[in-house]
C-alpha cells in the first residue's frame, strides 16, 4: 500500500523538495561538468605550449637534457621512446614511469585527455597532452601534464554541491511549508467553523478572508450556501408547522363526530356522521396529495415534452364546468417545453382560483412576449390587496373573509402553481388592475 501524506501542506512540501532536489541536482550536475571543463581547459591551455615547444625541440634537434622547466615543475614533461623508455624529461619528471601509455598514432599525432592512478582517497589524475614527435615509426612521443586540482579528484566538489543541493531543498521545503500553512490557515479556519455549525445552529457563519482569491471565493460561496440552508431550514420547520396546524383540523373535527357518535349512538344521525367523516376525510387527502405534488415539483424524475399552451388551456377549460362566464384569446401556437400533468395542474388551480373570486368572468389569454410565452387568468372578483400580492404564493395563506369567502381549497394551490413555473424556468405573479385579480405566467418558449 503507498503511504502519502494526509495534509495538502505536507504534500506540497514533499512535492516542493522533491522537486528543488531534482532541478538543483540537474543544476549541480551542470556546474560540476562545466568547473571539470574548464578547469581542464585551462591545464591544457597550460600544458600545450610546453609539449609543444618540446616536440619541435625534439625535430630539430635542439632539445636540451634535462629539459628546462620554466614553470618550477608545475608542468612536467618527458620525452618517451618506442619501447616505453623515458629518454629525456624535465628536473621534476626525471626517475618517473612514463606518465601514459597511450600511444598517439601517425594519423593522430595529437591527443589531450585525462590520467588517473590509484584508488580514493589516493587517486591522482593529470591533465595530458601527447604529442607524437613525427609520423615515422620510431617516433617518440612527447608527454606534458599537470596535476588535476584536489578537489576535482577527492570527490570535494561533488560533496560541496551535494550539500548546496540539500541545504538548498531543505531551504525550499521551510519556505513552502510556512506559505502553504499561511496561504490554507483560512481554510483551516472555514473548516473548523463550518464542523461547529449544526442543523441548530445555522445563524453562525465562516470567516471571509479579504481580496478575490480561490480561498476568499470559498469563504463566500460556503456562507452563500449557508444562507440558502438556513432559509431552507426555516421554510421547512414553517411549512411543517403550518401542515401540521392544517392536518389538525379536519382530523379532530373526524375525531370529535366519531367519539361523539361513538358515545351517543341515538342521539346522531349515522349518516350525517358518515358524511362529515368522509368530508374531513377528502380534506385531508387533498392536503397530503398536494404535500406530496409539491415534494416532488422539480426533482426532474417526470419526462418534458413540446407543448401548445393555448390547445392545453383549450382542453383544461373544455374539461371543466364553470359556474360563471369563461373568456378566451389565444394567440396562434405558442410552444414550450415542460411536464404536461404539472403544467395542467398550474392551470387548473389557477382556474380554481378564479372560479372562486370572480363575480361574473373569468378571462384566459395566451400570447407571445418576446422569447416567453405569457398565460394570464383574470377574474372580475374585489382583488387582492398590494401587500399581500406575494403572501398568496406561500403554504397554507389565509387572507381576509372578502378573499376567503369560496373555502374547500388546502392553501397550497398556488403555492404548488408556482413551484412548477419555477421548475420550469418561469415565473408566476400577480399584475396589478383597478379591479379582479389577473395571475401572469411566464414560460419560456421551445427552442429559445
């Protein structure tokens, strides 16, 4: 199993020094072959016009023995025959082994390498260059070196770096570690508030670091989705205390006929019973109906189609029997998309709506607005107060006798109608008129 580390701090350090080790290690490793080049480069430099001026000693004869050293046996040079014998070389080289065996040939009268001898911490290693006096045969081979710095040889350099690299690491792994810990303190601070936050306490919020950075969006958009949750949270406890306020009243009115019933059998008429029963009974299903409709507006778990919104308004008036006058305009085809049974159920309880309130008419009108399709029922009824144009879209409503005069309603219909307009990228509302009371929907169109 691979072991990583828990925190994104210590992984950015790992990965920090991971990566400082390998770009200052290919760094070093430049910097070591550039100080071995130039360095030799410059021995050679050094050593060229000593094996040089020896070769041309040897060709014309003026060589003189031993050969001078000018250079207070820094350079030493050795002249070395065909069979390997020193034949003449500086004061300081004389008594020594030749110092290579490499053999230049006729073709390559010229050859600059390196000679190492012995093993660490002993080792030496020269900077040679041999040169092959003339192409005959018999030739001698002239020989001037100088000793590698101790550095270059003992592995010094190599170490030097070495620990450049690893203090330079360790420098970069300290930075990183205390950046990565300042730059994610306040994630650490969003993440212990939002740990302390609980379903009851959802007023408490993470602190917002300043600026535009990714970590002060964070913040935001965590507190953005607080504030979401809280007033969901809120919506939710209300409307469980409204639905239950509103399921306690037919239940107990049930529970009252069938104890009293139960209680003084001669003195109720059983069917009268049973028909109050069965009314309360009604109520509470269409209340739980609707508590269910509105749970599952949205959840996307029913198929869209193209719809004609005027032919859907046509059939959901022709389905129904109006006990007041229903007008109509429609504009040619106007089509969206959405679920037909919800669409049919936003028209229809806004028809319930106005069927309600209206004194004499009910108008329906479907019609084009830019790249929206707008449906609007109007009824001639007394209207709905401007303050309270919003509150008749929330759960369980009530507003004064005036409006509430038609009762058999749950309190969720238009609730429910405008939960599908939302969940299908509309909006429902109330217009403002002089008299009645006119709900606009807005859809937007098929295709737009």
């Amino acid at each position: 199993m691979r072991m990583r580390p828990r925190s994104i701090r210590s992984r950015d350090t790992l990965i920090a020094a991971v990566l400082a080790v390998l770009v200052l290690g290919l760094l070093a490793a430049g910097i070591d072959l550039a100080v071995r080049s130039a360095v030799k480069s410059d021995l050679l430099e050094e050593i060229q016009i000593d094996a040089r001026r020896a070769s041309g000693g040897v060709r014309d004869g003026s060589l003189a023995t031993p050969i001078p050293d000018d250079t207070g046996g820094r350079i030493l040079v050795q002249v070395v025959g065909p069979g390997g014998h020193v034949l003449d070389a500086t004061p300081a080289a004389t008594g020594r082994e030749p110092v290579s065996g490499l053999w230049p040939s006729a073709e390559l009268r010229v050859r600059d390498f390196v000679e190492c001898r012995g093993a660490w911490p002993d080792r030496e290693c020269f900077a040679v260059e041999a040169i092959r006096a003339t192409t005959a045969p018999d030739s001698v081979v002239v020989y001037a070196w100088e000793p590698m710095p101790s550095y270059l040889v003992n592995g010094v350099l190599e170490i030097l770096l070495g620990a450049g690299v690893l203090a330079f690491a360790v420098l970069v792994a300290w930075i990183t570690w205390h950046v990565v810990g300042r730059t994610l303190g306040p994630v650490e601070a969003i993440r212990a508030q939002l740990a302390e936050i609980s379903a009851s306490d959802l007023n408490r919020r993470v602190p917002e670091p300043p600026g535009q950075d990714e970590i002060a969006q964070l913040a935001r958009t965590a507190n953005a989705t607080l504030d979401r949750l809280e007033r969901a949270i809120g919506r939710q406890r209300q409307f469980a205390s409204d639905a239950s306020h509103e399921l306690r009243t037919p239940i107990a009115g049930l529970r009252a006929n069938l104890e009293d019933a139960s209680m003084h059998p001669e003195d109720n008429d059983l069917r009268a019973v049973v028909d109050s029963a069965l009314r309360d009974t009604d109520r509470l299903e269409s209340i739980v109906t609707d508590l269910l409709l509105l749970a599952r507006i949205g959840t996307g778990a029913a198929a869209e189609e193209s719809i004609d919104l005027p032919r859907l308004a046509e059939a959901e008036i022709a389905r129904r029997t109006f006990a007041l006058k229903v007008s109509t305009e429609f504009d040619g085809e106007v089509t969206v998309r959405g679920v037909r049974m919800q669409l049919v159920r936003l028209l229809g309880n806004l028809l319930d709506n106005a069927e309600r309130y209206a004194d004499e008419l009910v108008t329906v009108e479907v019609s084009r607005e830019g790249r929206h399709a707008l449906l609007t029922v109007t009824d001639d009824g007394v209207g709905i107060p401007p303050e309270d144009r919003e509150r008749v879209f929330e759960r369980f409503t009530r507003l004064d006798a005036a409006r509430d005069r038609g009762s058999g309603g749950t309190g969720l219909g238009l609730a429910i109608a405008r939960e599908i307009a939302q969940a299908h990228g509309g909006t429902l509302r109330v217009v403002e008129r002089s008299r009645g009371t006119r709900f606009a929907l807005r859809l937007p169109l098929a295709g737009e």
